[in-house]
C-alpha cells in the first residue's frame, strides 16, 4: 500500500475458487459447489496455487453474515476485539485517572458517548441551545463580509468549514515545508449531480426536507434548495471534475501559490477573512496549494449580496451535515443507529481516541523482541534490493545509482511510535454534552494543522497510519516504510515461527512496501522524500514503461466473475507483489525455504467474500482479487515451476518469455 498524508468470494451459495484465470493459461471452468467433495481433491499447485493451499479451509469457512473473511480480515477483527476489551476494561472502573491521560480520556468519552443516546434530557437541552445559537448568528448576517467572518469562527471553534475545507500538507518539492492547502467546493458531490438528474432530485429534496423541518412551508423550502442548486451548477460547470474522478494523479493536483498568487484569485477581503481568519499570518511568505483555481474564482464570483442568502442556507446545511451524528432531536434528520449504545460507545472512542487507544494496544500487544526482529528482516531485504536493482541489466549504471541512494536513505517505522506527553488540559476535550465534545476535538485539529504550518512541528509517521490498524504503507514524501504493531501478529507474523513462514507472510509485505519507492509513481520521488521525476535518465523512464506494459497486458487476462481485472488501475500494486515475492524468494535459504514461503504467501492472502463485494473491489480497489494476487504472482518464477515441476500443458503454466518480472 502507498500513502499520502493529507485511507475470495461466495457466490450463491458456491466458492469462487475457480471463477479468475488467465485467459492464456486457462483454470478449471465454472464454479465448484460446496458439496462437491471432489473438488478439492482435484486442486494441484500445477493448476490452481492459491486453490490448493486454501480450498479446505475456505470450504469449512462460514462468513457469518460479513462481507469478507480471510487472513487480514480475520486479524483486523481480532485486533478490534482486543481494543474494545481495552475500551470496556477502562470504561468500567471507578479508578480516578490522571487528567489528560489516554485511559481518562478513553473512560469519560465512553460515558459521554454512551449518555448521549440514552437520551441525557439536560445533553439535550444544552445542544439545542447551542445550535439554535448558530442559527440565530446565521440569521443576522447582512453581507458576506459578516459571513466570511462566521465561517473562520465556524472552523477555528467547530471545525466545520461550510464551504471549502482547508487544510494543511507537505510540498511535495520539499517535503521540509508545510503548505495550506485550500481544497474543492464540496457541499455535494459534483461529479455525481451533474451526471445523474435523479442524484440531482435527491441533492435538492433532502434541502426541501430540511428546510421544511425548519418551519418553512412547500413553496419556500423549494425556491429556496432550487436557488442553491443554481449555484452548484454553475459551480459544477467550471470544475475540473477528474479532481473528483480520481483521473488525476496527485501531482497533477498540486499547483504552488504565493500569497499574492492566491489574492489574485480571492481578492483581499477574502483572504484576510477567510484564510487570516483561520490563523495564517499575512505575509508569512509560505506556500499555498489550490486544487482547482478555475473553480474557485467562479465561488468567489458568486460570493455577493444577490448571493448572500444561498451561501447562508449552505452555512446551515454543513452545519447539520458535518454535525449530523450528535445533533438534539430538533435538528437531527439522521436515522437513529441500530447498534447498541455499548458498540456505539466503543465505536467512537476507536475513531476519536485512535491514537491515544493504538498507545494503550501497543504497550500491552508490541514488544522490542518484535521490533528487533522485523528491524533485522527489513535489513536483510533491503540489502536483496541493492542486489535486484544492481543486477537490473535493463537499466542504466546512472539510473541503477540514482535508486540505490534511495534505499540508502530509506527508514523503516516498526510497531508504534513514542508515546504523546500527557497535557492535563486535553481532560477539557470532553465537554458537557457529546455534541460539544465532538467540537472540541475537531478544534483541537485546527489548532494542531495550524501550529504544524506555522511553527514546522515534527509529524510523528503513526499518524499516518496508527499502529493498532492492520496494514503496512509506504509514504514518497518522506521516504519511509510504516509496519504497524498491529500486523506484527499471528499469522502474519510470529517470533517463534519457521523463518520462511514469515519471509512469505510478513517479509513479502515488507518488500511490497519498498517496491512501492520505485513503482510507476514512487520512482518520481526522490531520496529526500521530494517530488524529482527530471532525475531519472530518459533511457530508464522508457525500458520502466515497457516493462509496466508488459504487466498491464499479463493482468488484463485475468478474470474474476467474468470481468477482467484492470492492469492498468492495479498496476501499482501487481509490480510491488511480484518485486515483494521476488526479493524474499532470494533471499529463502534453499527449494525447501522457497517452498514454504510460497505457502505461506498464498496463506496470507486467504480470503472468502461474496460475489457482491468482489464485483465492487474489481471497480475500485487498486488492488487485484486475492486469488490474482497469488496466482499471477507465483507463476512468474522460475522457482515456482522448479519446486511443483509445473511444466507447458499445466493450467498455470506462462511462457518463459511472457512472465512478468519488476527487475
């Protein structure tokens, strides 16, 4: 998985394990039926890997009423098991905790959670307080100097940004410098309303229906969302909407401004509004980013007094929108959860309390032990790297240098980071009701975003990624591979294992992760972190390519419920499996080690989901089926066909000259 900072199938009653093939090396026909005991019998390493190492145990798989199950998912679910034994360890003892601390923290917003949807009578009294205030401050409003105002207050003490959402990130040409970044219109999905009139109808209703529950009658409520939809529309039309898409590569969204750059597109008034407002110094000479200037300037535009009342209803919409969740009963238009108040409780102490709950699971799940060995593993394949990329015949001496100063200067982020210093004032994040609370820790981002652009603070990389998620990432800004304590567990990885158990689970994770620095779009940052694709040499850019169509073309022949999986969309991640396997199978001590690494690596990917779900994945993940991503993998090496003597005729079986190799 690449990250930038700025997150196996059931069929109708059958297993799809043989429904994904190549269409050069064809698999068995169809669908095999549950009861069919043969079926099993009739799976060879020779025919269908990733069958033949999981078939028996999906068989007896039951889903259970998810979606997917498999490896990583049931892990997630046992790691999510252990943080709500943690959440409800804490939230049921009287222990007076030290102000500010993760379990105080953890206990109170558990309870405040939990009084909020017991109906708390005093909770809601308060919140309707509060938000018929913000709607008392709306009504006043007599020009859009005035609303420019509330909407700085809005995001400096709420959080809520009514129509842009500002932020900040690394420049991606310097990854020392933090920019502010002014974000697109986002009130409503654009690319869906202008596409769909029936998404369109439902945009405009849901206003009618809000307005209506604030008291205005048919007709009103109507001209009213006809008026704001006027404007998403002229809005719409001069949006780039491959922003929305995602057509556009990142790169292609990042343009550089200066501060009289962005005036120039804003005017004065609303940037020292508007931007002053959220606590940028003027003249601080730091970079701006706007991902759709054209955009912007027609906002602007309609920013006026005809305007005034449209930009006054969107103010209150993302007020209802962006505080949907906790809102009293006068305002609250959502359907009432159906989960109980425990696992609602739970919940969002996982999503508010993340980091300070991931310290609380690492400190009891992650150790040195496991640091000092994935630190070890992490060596061993970086230096199998040097050698596959030394040993890239089709690269240039120059361009071969340029990537080994990259891993050079590669880090590696194991297990968890530091643990925060405790601040006896956070115990105020938790306010009187939730929906206060739910504020306060969104001020508490604003001020954390504003203090990193304006003082430079140091990011810890677990914000990224904390460690009680599942997962491993490489970041190109930065340079760096991300391995979370909290897949650094059985059966992804375990200290008392076989060596070449963990090189195919947990070390082909690894060199996935640093194949990433030098896939289609990590290869364009170089060992700083900086966004450098003017480094690498023309006659390397050319052979790279050559190379990705050949995986394009190997991936497109594989499919899945009759769709093939798309080389182009999971091209990315196709090349870091194969370099990842590539690379631990070099370094696997003998035929034996490789055999059990290529085990191990089709047991990793396990995975059993409904036909429903892969449909989707196909769609939109980036990354190919399970089943692909051990089939179409294995058959690439050379020692694969070696060990199960896999020979031209057998199902898996790819042409020498057609299989698909990173170096």
């Amino acid at each position: 998985m690449m990250k930038h900072r700025v997150i196996p199938i059931l069929l109708a009653g059958c297993l799809l394990l043989s429904a994904c093939g190549k269409e050069a090396a064809v698999q068995p026909s169809g669908t095999a039926a549950v009861s069919d005991e043969g079926y099993i019998d009739s799976l060879t390493p020779k025919n269908d890997f990733y069958g033949y190492i999981n078939a028996a145990e999906l068989m007896e798989t039951d889903l259970d009423g998810k979606n997917v199950v498999g490896t990583l998912y049931d892990l997630d679910e046992d790691v999510k098991d252990q943080l709500n034994d943690i959440i409800d360890e804490i939230a049921a003892s009287d222990k007076a905790y030290a102000l500010g601390s993760n379990e105080q923290l953890i206990h109170d917003l558990y309870h405040k959670v939990y009084d909020f949807y017991e109906n708390d009578d005093a909770m809601e009294e308060k919140d309707t307080q509060t938000i018929d205030a913000l709607m008392a401050r709306i009504d006043a409003v007599s020009s859009m100097e005035e609303l420019y105002d509330l909407w700085a207050d809005l995001a400096n003490h709420y959080g809520i940004f009514p129509v842009f959402i500002c932020g900040i990130t690394e420049n991606i040409y310097d990854v020392h410098e933090t920019v502010f970044n002014i974000g697109c219109f986002f009130p409503v999905d654009l690319d869906d309303m202008k596409k769909s009139d029936v998404r369109a109808t439902v945009y405009r209703d849901g206003f009618v229906a809000r307005f209506k529950r604030f008291g205005m009658s048919e007709d009103e409520a109507k001209q009213r969302a006809n008026d704001i939809m006027y404007a998403f529309f002229e809005i719409a039309g001069h949006t780039d909407l491959a922003l929305y898409t995602g057509d556009k590569e990142d790169v292609e969204c990042f343009q550089l401004y200066t501060e009289e750059e962005v005036k120039a597109i804003t005017g004065d008034v609303w940037f020292d509004k508007i931007i002053c407002g959220l606590g940028v110094p003027e003249n601080s000479q730091r970079h701006y980013v706007i991902y759709d200037d054209e955009q912007l300037k027609t906002t602007i535009s309609l920013m006026d007094q005809e305007h005034l009342q449209v930009w006054k209803d969107c103010t209150t919409m993302s007020i209802m929108d962006q505080s949907d969740a906790f809102l009293p009963e006068k305002y609250n238009m959502a359907e009432q959860p159906e989960a109980s108040t425990e696992r609602l409780a739970r919940y969002y102490v996982r999503s508010m309390l993340e980091k300070e709950l991931a310290e609380i699971y690492a400190e009891k799940y992650f150790d040195e032990e496991k640091r000092a060995c994935i630190q070890e593993m992490c060596e061993e394949i970086r230096d199998e790297y040097y050698d596959l990329i030394g040993n890239a015949d089709w690269m240039t001496q120059e361009g071969r240098e340029i990537l080994c100063r990259k891993l050079d200067t590669m880090q590696f982020y194991i297990g968890c980071g530091e643990a925060h210093v405790v601040d006896p004032k956070d115990a105020d994040l938790i306010g009187d009701t939730m929906l206060e609370t739910f504020y306060n820790f969104n001020q508490r981002d604003i001020e954390w975003a504003r203090d990193i652009f304006i003082n430079g603070a140091e990011e810890d990389p677990f914000d990224t990624m904390s460690a009680s998620t599942v997962n491993a990432c490489y970041v190109p800004l930065g340079n760096y591979v991300i391995i979370t304590a909290a897949i650094l567990t059985e059966p992804v990885f375990d200290v008392n294992a076989d060596r070449a158990v963990n090189l195919g689970a947990i070390g082909s994770c690894i060199g996935h992760e640093i194949s990433h620095a030098f896939d289609d779009n990590g290869v364009n940052y170089d060992e700083k972190g900086n966004y450098n694709p003017g480094r690498m040499p023309e006659a390397d850019i050319q052979a790279f390519k050559e190379r990705q169509e050949k995986a394009i073309e190997y991936y497109n022949g594989f499919t899945v419920l009759s769709s093939h999986v798309s080389g182009k969309k999971t091209l990315g991640e196709n090349l870091a499996d194969i370099s990842g396997v590539q690379c631990v199978l070099a370094i696997a001590d003998g035929p034996e080690e490789q055999k059990e690494v290529l085990e191990s690596y089709a047991r990793y990917w396990k995975t059993l989901m409904l036909d429903t779900t892969a449909k989707d994945q196909l769609s939109h993940d980036v990354h190919a089926p399970s089943r692909v991503r051990v089939n179409a993998v294995v058959s690439c090496f050379d020692e694969y066909y070696e060990i199960y003597d896999v020979a031209p005729g057998d199902p898996m079986y790819v042409a020498p000259e057609d299989r698909v190799r990173r170096w």
